[in-house]
C-alpha cells in the first residue's frame, strides 16, 4: 500500500495488511484484519485512530520492527488480538506507543512480544500464556489487568529462560491472582501484585506472591476528631486501590460486618451515607474493606474514625438593652 488512503467504513481485510509507504487512516473506523505488516525503511504514517483495530491471524499478526521512516499515531486506539488456536502470535511492535490492547482468552498458542513497546491499557484474558522480550522493558502508562481464575491460569515468562523481561509501571497497584509468573521483572514504582493463588516459578523480581492487605481508606471527610452536626453523616475517603468498604459503629471483619454499604464498588473513591447514629457523644465508625481481587479486612485490620455527635447548639443566647427605655410586657425571653 502506498499513496495516501483513509478508511470510510468499518472493515475486514481476510489477508495482511501491508503498509510499505505512504499514510493509512484508521479515521475512526474499526478494522479486522488477519494481520499488519509495516516494517521497513520507507517514509509512512499509520494512524490508529479511535476504533478498534482487531488482528484475528496467526504468526506475525503485527510488525513495525523495523521502524526508519515509521510514524505513528496512537491515538485512543485499542488492539485485540483475537485467535484462540494453538499456534502463537507475535507483535512486533519495534519500541514504539500504542494505547490500549487486549488478549482474547483461551488457546494454547502463546502471545509473545517484542521490542521495548509502551502501551497505555495492557489487559490479559484468561487462560492466556505471554511471552515478553527477554533484557527489554514494556512499559505501561494506564492499567496493567492479567486476573486469571481457578483452572484458566495467565502465564507470563520471558523469551529467554533465565533472562528477566522486566514490566515498567511508574504508580498505582497492579492487582493479579492466579498467575504462572517466570522471570519476571517487575519494576517502575508501582506496587505489582501477584496474588494468593499464583505460582513464583523462578526468575522473578518486584512482585509480592501471598495475601495481600486489603485496601487502606484515608483522606475521610469529616475529617477524624470533628464535631458532627448530623446523626446521619456522608462520609468520603479515598482507597489506596480499586476495592469496596463497609461502614459501622461495630467493629468486624468484611464478611461480618453489617452496617452500611459504602457506594464507590470498585473505585478509589467510597462514600458512606449513615444510618442515625443516635444521641449526642462521642461515636466511633469502623471501615471494613476488600479488594477488587477479594483480600478482606479481617476484624483486627478494619479502619476507624471518631466524632463528637451534637445535633443542637448548646451556646446561651444573649440579648443586650442598649440606650434608654422601658422593658414592659410578660413572658420569658430565650
């Protein structure tokens, strides 16, 4: 393909897609396609676009290793890579940034990456194995989503057994479970999470295998030590990771804990609207929290907040006379 070309329409292409000079124009459209082909010397643009590129082939299902002359634009694209046989797929996506991309679940047939790519959502359905470059960094800007479940376990390793292919968030949480994790690096400053239920085969660094703490509330509005002018409070904070609260006057685990169901299920963000918290006093409210993967606070590791309730303002009034005059009449001035 060369010239300048932009698609009008929603598309299938049933063969690869070649793209030697010249600019193509995803222009907002969705694109199948077995697979994508650009890697050489020439001066080309590809833009993604906005839609969803879907590569439903096998074997090289995308290629810009050789990037000389290469510009692209990712705009808020994603690509899937759908195929679920036993045979693999490569992306080859020469070191350059792509937005979002997701794995189709199923197949035996592995995913296996390379070049030091960025993405910005990286999302592994499962049972999926991947494969990252060996001595290289994939990087990722948004989300980095790789849950499986009993029996559909993700696989990630390293091209080279041994060789550590190292993962690069800058923050936040990486939350996953049922893993087969080998030589893995994981790194950047985010905290990566390999859960309960996965598998520390060998190789890996920078990820934390076992129970994991729940979620941690913080930044509560009222603030803790205030004085309340309402039995029936809204409470807000914000959660260290995506996850769920509870919110009581009785302190218990997650499970246990009845009470009020605080709104923002799998935010950051919580909010609790209370039931009466009674008379005037001292109150205290106990958080119990779990996490988008299940970790639960236990009754030993919930959060709590005091106020002092007080529903009437016991100041005295005060009326003050001034100037000359006469009081007259009956009654109590309060």
């Amino acid at each position: 393909m060369g010239g300048g070309w932009a698609f009008q329409d929603n598309s299938t292409i049933t063969a690869t897609l070649t793209v030697t000079n010249g600019s193509l124009d995803a222009n907002g459209t969705d694109i199948t396609v077995a697979n994508v082909s650009s890697s050489n010397a020439n001066t080309r643009t590809i833009a993604l676009g906005t839609g969803t590129w879907t590569l439903n082939g096998t074997d090289t299902v995308w290629t810009t290793a050789t990037t000389t002359g290469l510009t692209l634009t990712e705009s808020t694209s994603t690509i899937a890579i759908t195929d679920t046989s036993s045979t693999s797929k490569t992306f080859a996506g020469g070191g350059k940034t792509y937005y979002n991309i997701s794995i189709t679940a199923s197949g035996s047939g592995a995913v296996i990456f390379t070049g030091a790519n960025t993405f910005n959502n990286f999302t592994i359905n499962n049972p999926k194995t991947i494969t990252f470059p060996a001595s290289t960094t994939t990087t990722i800007s948004g989300t980095f989503s790789c849950s499986g479940s009993s029996g559909n376990v993700i696989t990630i390793n390293s091209s080279s057994d041994g060789v550590a292919a190292t993962l690069s968030k800058a923050s936040g949480i990486v939350a996953c479970n049922y893993l087969s994790l080998q030589d893995s690096a994981a790194t950047g400053g985010a905290t990566w999470r390999a859960g309960s239920n996965s598998t520390d085969v060998s190789g890996n660094t920078g990820w934390t295998f076992g129970t994991v703490a729940p979620p941690a509330p913080s930044g509560f509005n009222p603030a803790t030590g205030s004085t309340i002018k309402t039995a029936t409070p809204n409470i807000t904070f914000t959660l260290d990771e995506d996850g769920d609260c509870k919110a009581s006057t009785t302190n218990a685990s997650y499970s246990a804990m009845s009470g009020t169901d605080c709104i923002g299920d799998g935010s950051s963000a919580g909010a609790c609207s209370m039931a009466s918290l009674g008379s005037n006093g001292s109150k205290t409210i106990y958080f119990a929290c779990q996490d988008v993967d299940g970790n639960q606070d236990a009754a030993d590791t919930t959060h709590s907040v005091t106020y002092t309730l007080s529903t009437s303002d016991s100041a005295a009034a005060t009326m003050t006379l001034k100037g000359a005059g006469v009081f007259k009449g009956s009654g109590a001035v309060k």
